[in-house]
C-alpha cells in the first residue's frame, strides 16, 4: 500500500513539474510574439494553454485521488495540497499568456521591438518561472527567496513602462494600441505574481510555513 | 543453541530430581507402614497378655501409658468399656468393625481404613482376650499423598538451586566452547584451527574468500575504468533504470547544472524539464534510438537515446549529450555560404545574358550598342574579380602555402595605398591621412597589401560623404598595430563576429550600391592568420569603425 502511495507521489511530482515546463514554453513563446507578432505562434500559445488546463485537470485529480485514498499526512500532506495551490497560480499564467496572444492576433498592433523595458519584464517574469519552478524540483529554499526578491524588480519595470506608454499616448496619440500595450505590461506583472505564489507554496511544502504564518 | 541447551538441561534436572523423588518417597512410605502394622500388632499381644493377667481395669490405671496407639477395650457384644482417647460412654456400639468382628469370630483381627477427608491412613489389629472381651490397638500416618505434598515443596528449594548451578556451568562449558570458534579470524580462517572437525569448513571459507577478493578487485577495477571514462569525458552521460537517474557523469552535471544528490534515483524530469529530454527517454524505452536536438542558453546539444536491454526486456536508457553548438554554426555558415556564392556568381551573369540577348536580337539601337557592351565589360569584370577573391582565398586556405617573407615598410605601403583609393575617395570628398612612426614587419608583400588595401577600401566605401578616414601605425605591448578608423555608417555589435565570414554582408540586400564582393574581410582574416596577426574590430552604428591588426613584434 505504502509502495502505491509513493508512487503516486512521484507521479504527482513529475507532472507538476511537466506543468510547469508547459507554463515556461509558453510564456517564452509570449515573448517571443512579442518581438515578431506571428500569428502561427499566437495560434500555438492557445493551444499550449489548453494543454495546460487539462494537465490542471490532470493534477488536481492526482491529488484529491491521494487526499482520499492515501490520508497522508505531515510532509506529505504538505506537497499534495501545495500541489493543488500551485496549479491554479500555473493555469493562470497560461491564461494570461494566451491572453497577450489574444491581444497581438486580434488587434493589428505591432509592439514597437525597440522596447527594452517591455523586454526586459518579459525576461524577467520568464526567468522568475523558471526559477520558481527550479526551486520546486529541487526543493531549494534559496531559490524561493530568490524568486520573491524579484517580484519586485517586476513591479517596479511594470510602473516604468506604464509611465513610458502614458507619455507616449500624450505625444502619439494612439490611445488604443497604448492601451493594449498596457495590458500586456500588466499581464506581464501578474505572471510576475503567479510566480511569487507558486515559490510560495513551494515554501510551504518545504517548510510548512506559508508568507512567515503557519498555517499547517 | 545456549538457549535450546539451557532449556533441555532444565527440563532433564527437574524430570531427574522427581523421578528420583518419587521412587524414593514410595520406597521409604512403604518401609514406614510396615513398621507401623507390625508395631501395632506387637503392642496389641502384649497389652491382651497384660490385661489378661491383671484385668480390664489396668488399662484406666496406667498400663496404656507406654503405647502410642489409640487403645479401646470392648466386651463380647461390642459396647466400648474402654478408649484412650475419647469417653468410653458415649461411644457406640463397636461390633460391626471389621476387626472387631473377626476377633471375635477368629480370636484376633485387624483392618485399615483410609480417610480421604483428613488424607489419614489407619490399621487396626485386635485380640479376643481370655474373658471373652476384646482388646483393640490402633494408629495413624499420613496417607500416601498426604506426606508426599509437603516434600514435593520442600523439594523446590534444591530444585531451584540445582538449576540455578546447572545453568551456570552449561554457559561457562558453552563459553569455553565457542571462544576459539568466535576467535577465528575468516579472513585467514586456516591459520588458527580451533577444532580439527571445523578444517574442511575453513578450507571452503578460505577459498570463497580468495575468490571473492579477485571478484572485488575486478569489479573495483571495472568501476575505476568505467568512471575515468564517464567523468572525463566532454559529452553528458545519463544511465536510467526506466525512469530513474542511476548515475549522470560530470559533464551532464554541468550541462543541466544539477548537483548528483539532487537527482539520483529522481525521475529524469528533475534533471530537465525539457520536452526534447522525455521524448528522448520515452523513445528509448519503446526500444526505438533516439535523436533530438534541444538548446539551452543558445547552446545546442544532440540527444541520444538508446535502450539498454536485459534479457529481452527494457530496463533503461543511456542518454548521450553532445554539445553541437560549433557543427550547427558551421552548417548555417556552410548553408549561407553556398547561398551567397551562388547568388553573388548568378547577378551579374544575368545582366551580361540579359544585354548580350538584346545585342544578339538586334533590339538595341546603334547608339546604346557601346553603353550595353560597356555594362556587360563591367559586369564581367565583377565577375573576374569576384572569382579571383576566390582563387585568392583559397590560395589562403591552403595551410602549405609558403610565400618568401621579406622586411615591408608600413608607411611606405600604406601611402602607396592611399594613393591608389585617391581618386575614389575625392569623389565623395573623404580624407585620407596617415600618423605614427614608420614601423616595419616581416611578411608576404602582396598578402599584406592584399589585406591593407581591402581594409582601406572598406573604409572609404562604408564611410559617409565629407567623412575622413585616419591610418595608424604604432607599437605596443601587443606587438605591431596597423589601424584605420573611419566616421562610416558603423557595424552593429550583433554583426561584428560575422563579418570575416565569407560573403557577408551586414547589409543583407546585397546591394551592389558599394560595389564588393563581401570577399574583402574574409581575405583580411585568413592573411592575418598567415602571419600570425589578429584582427579587432571597435565600431558602433552610425560612429564609425575602427579595424586593428595587430602583427606580432
């Protein structure tokens, strides 16, 4: 019974972290629209979105199976419902990844390529998923810190291009595509986010402490 | 085993001590209910003898002092006239006792009873005396089981105690036993024989362990082997049982930047995460050689994958990982090159085709005959210039070729130069100027012309109208430097590695607008190497450039 439930803890680990991999390809593809605008990406990064939703799917009924028929209890405990915490922040990265890629194929706006602050965020959230993934698999508690810290530099490029795109909208005055750039920035921010919880919760599952409460 | 011999002995001390006492206790009760009868049957004849002589009224008087046993005197219809030991009035009627009445029929009876209530044996003996009363005498013991109770516990003490000695002397007897059989050393088991039975036994141990230690140390040797491969090797290796990392060398270490703890015995997806990674592993284990490509950090390595089989089944996969980042460059150059080459041969043999079909057809007019053969007079000498910087470059391929060196004066060949691009660059208006000292190398004269001039050429080409362009020699510490700067249209940093490639061109129209062969830097670079010379470039969009050779002192 015990040799079943550590495999199907393995199993769980392996495809959250399948679903992280997912949640990293897309929002590097994101970034990649970002410079070329092409509509064959756009079209994959939906797709990937709804892979991701299933692999949701997926994971949550791993974890409720073990919930139920395992009762784990302490560590354990601990991975399955961090587990479960981590693929809502994971879906929703995909979400507003396929979000952006809405905005770049509905819309005939190319994003000026010449944005390095725009660039910047989006290398920065990609670089903070991958992290707060990396400090999943390898349970790495400096890379969760890590990946905290830099939430920040997030939010801060965030507030940076906002300014950029509200002087441009006074000098250009192309009011909707600064709009839309505006979204992607923000869409940027809140993966930015996504991330900082799932590092989170993979403190959690490590410590069982939770933003320095213990919840369990 | 000290427990089974401690539990048999104990069974065997009790079981002994028991029987012992048993037969004993029957044989020693038997001996003392003889005694009894026969002391009852003497007491009775002597007392009938003394009643006899001095009646019945004797016994109240003292004559039964010196017996034991109860005394009852009855007359011949057995009312009791006498009893020692209760009153003689109150007792019944005494005839119908089995000795009492053989006595009176034989003239002497006797009986034993038994009580279980009290565990008390009686005998009874008596005698019809002369008067025709009838004298009783009587005793008591303990019966059988009533005497043997008693002794059984006192028979405990000793039993403990024999115990308590018995196992003291069967673990020291058991210790003495085995001190030589646990002193044996089985690493050398036949140099300390503790019992002659024990050799054959050591013999086998010895020889088992002989062959062990060759075992081990094969195997020792095999590993040393094994890791002095894998560790050493520049390419990743990763073993898997299935799924599971079951080791990773060195290189694969560095190339996923993972540490072995983090990942032995892990899934291999805590390794990489990398889709190309399971496909890979997945393939393998299907039985099917895998090959994928997959970057990281724009290195590309090749995946292999290969099934390792054990009896018919698959029971993991050793994954190869080659950093290809060099070979797949050089394909895209190669792809590039033969690209660039086909197009640079192609363009200008479609105009001279293409003005030589209108000459041919008679379409031109007389007056524009001399213009078309003038294009097709320059286009063909594009074309010849453009196949002798090929001949040129591959001459400078040729690792053999051994041209004689000879001292050559910078400046002297520098202002030659300057000469010959004079009238090129008056007519954008470019200055030419040349500083420094007049310094000298040791090279092959017309490959160093060959590679002055092309750098000079690019610089008034590139270069903006009224721009100028500065030729520097100076010595450092880095040996001879040779450098033009120009105030051209620069070199993107992107650009700047790829522009000693053969037909590159940063402007990727090929426009001929500058003329070139987008040989020039190619020609540049390989004479350099010739000459043991490098070559640096510092430019920045729309600042200028400026190209360095540094030959050595």
């Amino acid at each position: 019974m015990r040799n079943r439930f550590d495999r199907q803890l393995e199993e769980l680990h392996v495809e959250l972290i399948e679903m992280g991999s997912m949640c990293e390809d897309v929002i590097r593809k994101t970034s990649k629209l970002l410079q070329s605008g092409d509509a064959k990406v756009a079209r994959e990064i939906r797709k990937e979105d709804s892979n991701i939703d299933e692999q949701e799917r997926l994971v949550e009924s791993l974890c409720l199976k073990l919930l139920l028929q395992q009762q784990p209890v302490a560590k354990d405990l601990r991975k399955v419902s961090a587990a479960l915490k981590m693929i809502t922040d994971m879906e929703r990265i995909g979400d507003q990844a396929s979000d952006i890629a809405e905005i770049i194929e509905t819309t005939d706006f190319s994003v000026p390529t010449n944005d390095v602050k725009l660039a910047k965020m989006a290398e920065t959230t990609i670089a903070m998923v991958t992290e707060s993934i990396d400090a999943y698999v390898k349970q790495d508690l400096e890379l969760v810190h890590e990946v905290i810290a830099r939430d920040d530099e997030v939010d801060d490029l965030f507030l940076e291009v906002r300014q950029e795109i509200a002087d441009d909208m006074v000098e250009a005055g192309d009011p909707m595509s600064s709009l839309d750039l505006l979204m992607i920035a923000k869409y940027f921010e809140r993966i930015g986010d996504h991330a900082t919880n799932i590092a989170e919760w993979v403190e959690f599952s490590i410590t069982g402490t939770h933003k320095d409460a213990d919840i369990l | 085993m000290r427990k089974r011999i401690f539990r048999s002995t104990a069974i065997l001390v009790t079981l002994a001590i028991l029987v012992t006492f048993v037969t004993a206790f029957f044989f020693m009760y038997n001996k003392l209910e003889e005694n009894m009868t026969e002391r009852v049957d003497n007491e009775v004849d002597y007392l009938a003898k003394a009643v006899d002589e001095l009646g019945g009224t004797s016994l109240e008087t003292g004559l039964a002092d010196g017996v034991t046993g109860r005394i009852t005197l009855v007359d011949a219809v057995g009312n009791v006239l006498y009893d020692s030991y209760e009153d003689a009035a109150e007792m019944e009627n005494h005839a119908s006792r089995p000795e009492i009445a053989q006595a009176m029929k034989e003239g002497r009876g006797s009986a034993s009873r038994y009580s279980t209530t009290y565990a008390k044996r009686s005998y009874y003996a008596a005698v019809r005396l002369d008067n025709g009363q009838i004298l009783r005498v009587g005793d008591t013991i303990d019966s059988v089981y009533g005497t043997l109770f008693p002794g059984v516990f006192m028979l405990l003490l000793p039993l403990v105690l024999l115990l308590i000695l018995s196992f003291y002397l069967i673990d020291r007897t058991t210790k003495r036993m085995m001190e030589p059989l646990e002193a044996i050393d089985l690493d050398h088991p036949l140099e300390n024989v503790a019992y002659d039975e024990l050799v054959p036994f050591l013999r086998r141990i010895a020889d088992q362990n002989e062959a062990l230690k060759e075992q081990v140390q094969e195997r020792n040797k095999q590993q040393q082997e094994y890791v002095a491969i894998t560790e050493n090797m520049k390419d990743g290796l990763i073993v898997t049982n299935r799924h599971h990392v079951l080791s990773i060398n060195r290189a694969a270490q560095r190339i996923f930047e993972i540490k072995p703890e983090e990942c032995m015995g892990q899934n291999i997806i805590v390794v990489n995460r990398n889709q190309k990674l399971k496909e890979v592993v997945d393939g393998a284990l299907a039985g099917k050689d895998m090959v994928k490509h997959m970057t990281i950090d724009d290195v590309t390595y090749e995946l292999h994958g290969n099934p390792v089989i054990q009896d018919g089944t698959n029971t993991g996969v050793v994954i190869f990982i080659m950093d290809v980042t060099q070979k797949k460059q050089l394909e895209n150059m190669r792809q590039e090159f033969s690209a660039n080459v086909s197009h640079e041969l192609k363009t200008p043999l479609m105009s001279i085709s293409g003005y030589a079909e209108l000459l041919k057809d008679g379409i031109v007019r007389p007056e524009d005959q001399k213009k078309f053969a003038g294009r097709i007079y320059q286009e063909a000498a594009r074309l010849t210039t453009l196949v002798q910087d090929i001949i040129r470059l591959s001459k400078l391929d040729d690792e053999n070729l051994e041209l004689e060196k000879e001292t050559i004066d910078l400046f002297e060949m520098s202002k030659e130069i300057i000469e010959t691009l004079q009238p090129a660059a008056k007519k954008r208006h470019i200055s030419i100027s040349y500083q420094g000292k007049r310094l000298s190398i040791s090279g092959m004269p017309q490959i160093i012309y060959e590679m002055l001039y092309n750098v000079c050429d690019n610089a008034i080409h590139y270069n903006k109208d009224e721009g100028t362009v500065v030729i520097t020699t100076e010595k450092t510490e880095e040996g001879i430097c040779w450098s033009v700067a120009d105030t051209g249209i620069g070199i993107p940093l992107a650009e700047q590695e790829r522009i000693f490639e053969r037909f590159y061109r940063v402007d990727k129209s090929h426009s001929r607008a500058t003329g070139g062969t987008g040989l020039g830097l190619s020609i540049v670079k390989h004479g350099a190497e010739l000459h043991g010379a490098r070559v640096r470039v510092d430019s920045a969009p729309d600042q200028g450039t400026t190209i360095t050779i540094v030959f050595p002192a």
